[in-house]
C-alpha cells in the first residue's frame, strides 16, 4: 500500500507563510483541497504543491 504524504494545517501556513484563518478560508472557498482526519484537516502534498504552482487566484 502506497502511502501518500500529508501535512496539517500547521505546516500548511508555515510553508505558507499565511494565517490558519487564510488556509481555512481557501478549503472554504475550494481553492485548496483538504481532508479531515478524525478532528484534523490534512493537506496532500500533490494538493499543496499544485496550490503553490497555480498560486491563489480563483475564476
């Protein structure tokens, strides 16, 4: 089984250098794909590297 790497929220914003509220806000606004595991959200690191390559614009 193929495990896939992820990171929490956390991580998130200091790779990110943004709020906790900002990463809510893009999973909020679909701009950012994450998963809640249990009470934790996690972010799959293909998601987080195609967020950083498309940057944050939206549509």
């Amino acid at each position: 089984m193929t495990e896939i790497k992820t990171y929490t929220l956390e991580e998130v914003v200091d790779i990110l250098k943004v709020t906790r509220r900002t990463i809510y806000n893009y999973i909020k606004g679909g701009q950012l794909k994450a998963v809640k595991m249990g009470k934790y959200w996690r972010v799959p690191q293909k998601e987080l590297e195609r967020f950083i390559e498309e940057g944050t614009e939206t549509k």
